[in-house]
C-alpha cells in the first residue's frame, strides 16, 4: 500500500509538469495581455515596450515558463499582471464562495440522482422511468446559461411582474452572514446547476443498478426470502455504487473550479468568474495558478479514489 | 510637608500616567472633535472657511438614499495611471479629482481649478511651452488633510519615478519642470511643445490624471502593487470607498470635505455583474439601478422596458472602421516600410471607392443599430475636431461597379470580378479579418452579400481579440498586417491626435510597437498629421486636422462603418445628471439622485 502510494506520488508530481506545460503553453497562445492596451491612446510605443519587458514577455516562452515554475516551487503563484495582486491572494478571496456553491448543489445532485436512478431501474421501462428518462435527456442537452436564464426570467423578472414573492436575480447586493439570505441566492443557481448535473448522474446510476439487479447473486438473495428493501439497499446498491464511487471522486476537484456559466450568469464571485475574467485577458499567471491548484486537486482526489475502492471493495487491493 | 510633596509628585506622576494612556484614544477619533475645533477660539487663528468639514466619509443614515450601479467589469485598481480599464477612470471620477474635467457638452472645464488656463486668461504662455493652473483655495481631502499645488508635483515625480511602474507615462515625460510659488498655483514647463497638455493631470473619456495624496504616498516606490493605488482609501471626489469585495461590490460614502458640497445621495454601490442579460433583469426587478455597457444589439431590447427602465443612448467619438492594407515592403521615399505587402488592387483608390460605394452603411445603421447612431465622414466623429464639410458617400452599388470596371477589374464567370494588377491577374476575392463579437459577425455578413452583389468576394475571419490585437512578438494580426482588409473600433480623444498614419509608426521587425497598423505611409498625409501637433493653437489645429480628415475622405483610406454609441440602462427610480460621451455618466455623480 505504502509502496503504491509512492509510485503514484512520483508519477502525480510528472503529471502536473505535464499538465502545467500544456497550460502554459495554452494561455499563452490564446490571448496576448498587451492586447489590452494595444488601441490605447494613452499609450506611446515606448510606454508599451517598457510594461512588455515588465511584464517578462520578451523572455523566449521557455524562459517565461521557468520563472513562473520557479516561483510556483516555492509556493508562490506569483501576481497577476492586471491586479498586480498576489494569485494566491485572489484565489483565496474567491474559493469560500465557489465551495458553498458547489458543494450545495453537488450533494442534493448525488441524493436527487440516487432516488431517480433507482427508482427508474426498479421500474424498468415503467411511466416513471421513461418520464425520469425523457427529463434526464433534456437536462443533459440543454445548454446551461439558457437554464440559468430561463430560471431568472421565471421566477425572478416575471414572478415580481405578477405580483407574486420572487427570487434575486443574483445581481443584488446582500449580506452574506445571513443564512436566509444565502438560501435565496443559492437557491436559483444550485436549481441550474442541478437539472445539469443530476441527468447524468441518474443515468449512470440507473445502468448501473440494473446490470447488478440481473445478476445471480440478487436472485439468490431474493430466492432465499428477503424483503426487497433489503435486496435492493444491502446487496444490489452497493455493489452498483461502486462506479459512482469514482465518478464523484473525479468531479469534486472541479468542485473548486467552479461553475464558470452559472457563476456569470447569477454574477455569484467565484472561481469560474475569476478563471474567465483573467483567461480572456491573457493573465497567465492567475490562469496558471486556478489551473495548477485544479489538477493538484484531481491528482491527489484520484489517489484517494483508488484507496477508498479498496475499502467499499474488498476484491481491490492496491500493489 | 516632606510627605506632602511626595504624595504630590506620586500622583502627578500616576495623573501622567492616566493621561499618556488614555492618549491613543484620542487620536483615534478625531472625527468626532474637528467639527468642535472650527467652533472653538482657535478659528481667529486660521480663516474660518478654510477648514475641512470632517475627516471621515459620512456615514450611511437609516432610511438614507442609495443607489446600486451594475458594472459588467471589475476595475483591477483603481488608480489610473497603473491600469488601463474604463471602469477604473469610472471609479476615479467618483473618488479623485484632477484639475480639469470633460463636461456633458464635451468642454473642457475646470474641476479643482478656478478655470482653465487659455493664452486669454495668461494660463498658457506665447510659447505654448508654460502651462499655469490656479486651485480652488481650501481644498480638502477626504481625511480633512489640506489639498495643495504640493501634490500636482508628488503626482507628476511619481509617475516619472523609476521606481514606480505606471502603464504610461505620454505627456508626463514631456514636462521639465512644475513650479508652487504658492499652496494654489502649479506652473508646469514643458520641454518641448505639447499640444495635448490638457489630458495631463485631468480626468477625461480616454485619461483620468486624477491627482494623488502626497500624504499618503510620500517615500514610497513600487506604487503599482501599493494598497492605496489598488484602492484609495483617502480622496478628493465626491464619494470614497468604504468597501470592496472583490468580484462582488463596492461601497461607496459621501467626502465630507468635497470641493463641489456634499453629494444628494448617501452612498452609492457598485455590484459587478458580468453578463448583460443578467443586468437587463435586475434592472427589471430593481436589484440594480443602471448599467453602463450594453451592446448597439441590445439598443431594442432595453428600449422595450420602458416605462420601468430607461434607455439613454449616447453616440461616441469611437468608430467601427475597415480598412485596407496597403504595406509596400519597400516603403515610400524611403520611409514606412513593412513586413508585408497589402493585397495589390487596393493600391488603387478607386478599388477603395468602389468597395465604400458597395456597402450599405446606412442599411445597417438603421436594422442591426436600430438608427440610433449615424456613419461619420471622418475618424473624429460627434466631437468639436469634426470636418463639418464633409458628407458621407450613399450607398450606389451601380458606381461601385462602374468604377470597378473604370479600374480593369471585369466580370468573371464565377460571378467574381477579375482583372491586371502590376502584371499579374488578380481576382477581387480577400480576406477580412475582424474580432468574434456577435456585432461584427452580424455586419461581415451583411458586407459580404453586399459585396458579393458588385462582384467583389469578401471572406469574414474572426479572430479572438487576444490574438487579434496581440504584438508582434506574438504574432498578433494588426501589427504583423497577416490581413487583406480588417475592422474594429478605435477613436481620437480627448485630444484629436494619432500617430496611426505616420510613416514613422508603420509597424515591422524593426519597429514592432508601430501603430500605424493601415500599414499606409502616405508621405503627404504623414506629414499633415505632424503639423496637427505642431501648434498649441487649437484654431491652427483644427485647420491642420479638416485638411488631414479630407485627405483621408478623399483618397477613401478607411471606409467608416458607424459611429459607436454608449447604451445605458436605468430604473425609474434612479435620476442621473446631465451627461455626454466624454463626461460619461459617473462625471457628476454628486447631483444624482433618486425619485
């Protein structure tokens, strides 16, 4: 086990060099940050040469990824070339609030799924599983900033126009220690973020039960008189499960990440927003560092995964 | 009596005590004693009127009125000399001042200053070269700190100071020297002329030269990443930030010490929220109040709310211009010489005509801009440097076509005029590439069916503006010239010059931060652009300036697509000032209110 763990150490630390390379090497093609200022009539050419040679960006690429790899080993992400505020300031200031968020929505979306791909599994091509099927297709194909939208118009704009209690756009100014408060305003973006998420959620699910609910083992424990209750919770979820074991663990690294469409849309201040914001500007050094400690988070959740799969199942052994 | 006097001294010394301690206390809240101060016998001393009406931002009444502005952008610091960002100038305008300002109407006119320095009123000197200011006496920053001509000079060394980096230092590194005979006058030398000296130290549409705290700044170096430059926690404009939650909002409270009286609103907020969409519903719902930066697209949309919300649209010296690329390799009498050559008929000015002929600006004006803006004759469009003689040409597919064949570019079986340029057969088929907004892409569109009709192939690219706009280091597609025709927004102001046409700043490997991104060296042209600046008369300027936009009109170097307008939406209940495109909105914020 121990063994295992250092191995995947090492091949976790190779991975990140990888990953930060692509990054890099990404952003900074994708957008130039003296494009900013590139129609600026306040700057002359000479102003322009000297924030380029500040900024670093007429080092070669490769000598601009080091400097920025250099400082990263040391535990800084560095500032942003806009803000000029320290990253790790930044990220700080935004992670709080992308964490209740996602976490809110993550959880109700695994017990919503749950319930739906279970039952649609037991009911087999019954009204409710097609039902739970047709809802789930649309959930999954419908882009999310129309969901989003479409919430706001319903319950925000045109709930106020018939008179009726409605909800915050989001785009209000509110305190954020007041726990009521904080259920209105999650209430509209965890709702989006949810009909996205569940549908696939409840589809793996569903699979999943029904594969387990065919096998021998279940007809034998059905065969010997136990209740279906029991059948189902006891033998067949748990076996059915396990997938969804490494599904979450590789989604909740991106938890951090955030929701960049929702984020926009019910202008939440979290990580997405921070990430797009900066992307387009071509910060790399905020860029970076979202990314950086983003795939930290997956590499590291990726170990656990496989050590907890070693605990719900006891046929896997790590070596 | 021995006794005595030790019991004495042991208190005095105890008293002392008590008194040391209780000190610190003291000084934390001065707000509460400087308005006592200016009652107490002291005020013979000093002139009565001239003392700070309190230290503090005043404090939010219950039941006090208050405004919420959704911007769509979060300015990344707010003082501009160390950032580009419209929204920082927006927030300037609401917490500093500078000693000039862009009215409603688009005149320049005094905002610390008594007025502004004319050669009438021996402000500004024969020579053009000595530009003196008078403040306003008594002014006060917001911490009740007297605001002198002291710190115009702290302002102008620290952007000149090596050990600050500002994004720009045009202008500042023009001036040799200020002179302060007294606390309310700022003479400032410049070494050579300087037409533009009014965007220096001053807050306009493209310039926010507020002026900063010596006070608080005094000693220091690395400004760029200082905590004050990021956000000012002391000023001298109508409101200061109380607080700023990054990514969400931003509080702002009166100055009680503002030299324009305090401000008819208690506070102001300001919420970011990114998405326009988003926006338009809160202005619907009423969680915000206005929004400043809505698209041309959006014009119908914000105007069907009404009577909930208002639409203010306000047409802009900015402009959406395409323009041919006309880079010779070899240059013109040795001068301009780029990378690349431009696509070979567009040498010719009436393959230009023809192409300005052939599109329907005004149709597009009207339909995708809801006629709420106009074509311009000229790149200085809506603003007093306007050409006023000059008339855009109407749409006529039928001349474009004439000229077209006038040129030797005939009709080919594909429907795609064809015809000898330099000895080569060239087809009149390029490339136009712009950035991927929806606007743009809407209008390519439209261009290219337009053109399609008079035989000329117009192929859209849209490219995103990080790379579009990228240098050339990065091979960014303006200054590289990887492009046959391109388009997007620019304008010349406050001040009217640009040294996009100047041989001088043809972009190259030579000079790869050139902005003459026309690739155009026009030698004549060149040089009547230089002659702009070659006066500090602004009548002589003006006369330089008609002759440069008639060249321009009359060898069709751009085709000038539409005038850009700032779409604003606000609620019924918000009541802003009078406002115009170079004040914008936030220039009077002290007379705002709410019904």
């Amino acid at each position: 086990m121990w063994s295992y763990l250092a191995r995947r150490a090492i091949q976790a630390i190779f991975t990140l060099l990888i990953i930060t390379v692509l990054c890099f090497i990404l952003t900074r093609l994708s957008a130039d940050p003296m494009a900013q200022y590139a129609t600026s009539q306040r700057m002359s050419a000479e102003d322009r040469e000297a924030l380029r040679e500040r900024l670093g960006l007429n080092d070669p690429l490769p000598v601009q990824y080091l400097k920025w790899l250099g400082l990263a080993l040391q535990g800084e992400l560095g500032n942003s070339f806009f803000s000029k505020q320290p990253v790790s300031l930044m990220i700080s200031q935004r992670l709080p609030n992308t964490l209740i968020l996602m976490v809110t929505a993550e959880i109700i979306t695994v017990s919503l799924a749950l319930v739906l791909g279970i039952l649609s599994a037991v009911k087999q091509y019954s009204t409710v599983d097609n039902i739970i099927t047709a809802l789930s297709f649309i959930g999954f194909s419908m882009p999310i900033f129309f969901i989003a939208l479409g919430l706001m118009l319903i319950f925000s704009v045109q709930f106020k126009e018939w008179g009726l209690p409605y909800l915050p756009t989001g785009a209000d100014i509110w305190d954020k220690k007041d726990p009521v408060e904080l259920l209105k305003h999650l209430i509209l973006p965890v709702s989006a973020l949810v009909i996205i998420l569940t549908a696939g959620y409840a589809r793996y699910i569903r699979t999943s039960m029904l594969e387990v609910l065919g096998l021998d083992y279940v007809r034998t424990a059905r065969a010997k008189g136990l209740t279906s209750r029991a059948v189902l919770f006891k033998h067949a979820l748990r076996n059915a499960a396990l997938p969804l074991v490494t599904i979450i663990g590789l989604d909740i690294p991106f938890l951090i990440g955030g929701a960049l469409v929702t984020e926009q849309v019910y202008a939440w201040p979290g990580m997405g927003r921070l990430f797009w914001e900066y992307a387009q500007r071509g910060d790399f050094p905020v860029v970076l560092g979202i990314l950086l400690i983003i795939s930290t988070a997956v590499v590291i959740f990726t170990i656990i995964t496989d050590v907890v799969y070693t605990f719900v199942d006891p046929r896997i052994r790590l070596g | 009596m021995k006794r005595n006097l030790s019991v004495l001294l042991s208190l005095l010394v105890l008293a002392s005590i008590v008194l040391a301690a209780c000190a610190p206390a003291a000084t934390e809240a001065p707000a509460t004693e400087a308005p006592s101060a200016t009652e107490a016998p002291v005020a013979t001393e000093a002139p009565a009127a001239c003392q700070p009406a309190g230290t503090e931002p005043i404090a939010f009444p219950d039941g006090g009125k208050t405004v919420t502005g959704a911007w769509d952008q979060e300015p990344d610091s707010i003082v501009p000399y160390f950032t580009q960002m419209s929204y920082a100038i927006w927030i300037t305008q609401l917490t500093l001042a500078g000693l000039g300002e862009w009215d409603d109407q688009g005149n320049f006119v005094p905002e610390l200053a008594v007025e502004v320095p004319t050669a009438d009123n021996g402000g500004v000197s024969a020579d053009g070269l000595t530009i003196t200011w008078k403040l306003k006496d008594c002014l006060f920053w917001s911490d009740g700190e007297p605001l002198t001509s002291a710190d115009v000079v702290f302002t102008w060394e620290a952007i000149m100071d090596p050990g600050n980096a500002p994004t720009s230092r045009t202008g500042y590194d023009k001036i040799a020297s200020i002179e302060t005979p007294d606390d309310t006058t700022v003479v400032i030398t410049f070494s050579e002329l300087y037409p533009p000296w009014q965007v220096l130290f001053t807050q306009g549409p493209n310039n926010a030269g507020a002026i900063l705290p010596k006070h608080m700044l005094e000693g220091q170096t690395g400004l760029e990443s200082n905590d004050f430059i990021h956000q000012p926690t002391v000023g001298s404009g109508p409101w200061v930030i109380t607080e700023w939650i990054p990514g969400d909002y931003m509080t702002l409270l009166p100055n009680p010490n503002f030299h324009g009286g305090r401000p008819v609103l208690d506070q102001v907020q300001v919420r970011f929220v990114p998405d326009p969409a988003t926006a338009q519903a809160a202005l619907q719902t009423g969680d915000v109040d206005w929004f400043p930066n809505f698209s041309e697209a959006e014009i119908s949309t914000i105007g069907a709310l009404e009577p909930d919300v208002h639409l203010i649209v306000v047409p802009g010296a900015d402009f959406e211009h395409y323009f041919f690329n006309l880079g010779t390799t070899t240059g013109v009498d040795g001068r301009g010489a780029s990378d690349v050559d431009g696509f070979c008929p567009f040498k010719d000015v009436r393959v230009r005509k023809a192409l300005t002929l052939g599109i329907n600006r005004e149709a597009i004006v009207e339909t995708l801009l809801e006629g709420k803006t106009t074509v311009p004759s000229s790149q200085w469009p809506n603003s007093s440097w306007t050409n006023s003689s000059l008339t855009p040409d109407a749409y006529d597919p039928d001349a474009a076509g004439a000229l077209l064949d006038e040129a030797g570019y005939a009709l080919g079986s594909d429907g795609i005029r064809a015809g000898d340029c330099n000895g080569e057969n060239v087809k009149l088929s390029f490339n136009f590439e712009t950035t991927t907004s929806q606007i743009r892409i809407d209008i390519a569109t439209i261009v290219q069916s337009d053109l399609a009709k008079i035989g000329v192939e117009f192929k859209p690219i849209h490219t995103p503006a990080g790379t579009f706009f990228g240098s050339y280091a990065d091979g960014g597609v303006m200054p590289t010239g990887k492009y046959d025709m391109a388009g997007y927004t620019t304008g010349f102001y406050p001040d009217p010059y640009t040294d996009n046409y100047k041989c001088e700043s043809v972009p190259s490997a030579a000079n790869p931060s050139g902005t003459n991104w026309y690739l155009n060296c026009d030698p004549a042209l060149s040089d009547l652009m230089e002659e702009v600046n070659a006066s500090a008369d602004p009548a002589v300027r003006k006369e330089k300036l008609d002759e440069a936009q008639k060249y321009i009109f009359d060898n069709y170097y751009v085709i000038m697509m539409y005038a850009r307008a700032n779409v604003y939406g606000h609620t019924d209940r918000f009541v802003p000032g009078p406002f115009g495109f170079f004040s914008n909105l936030n220039w009077n914020s002290e007379v705002w209110d709410v019904k």
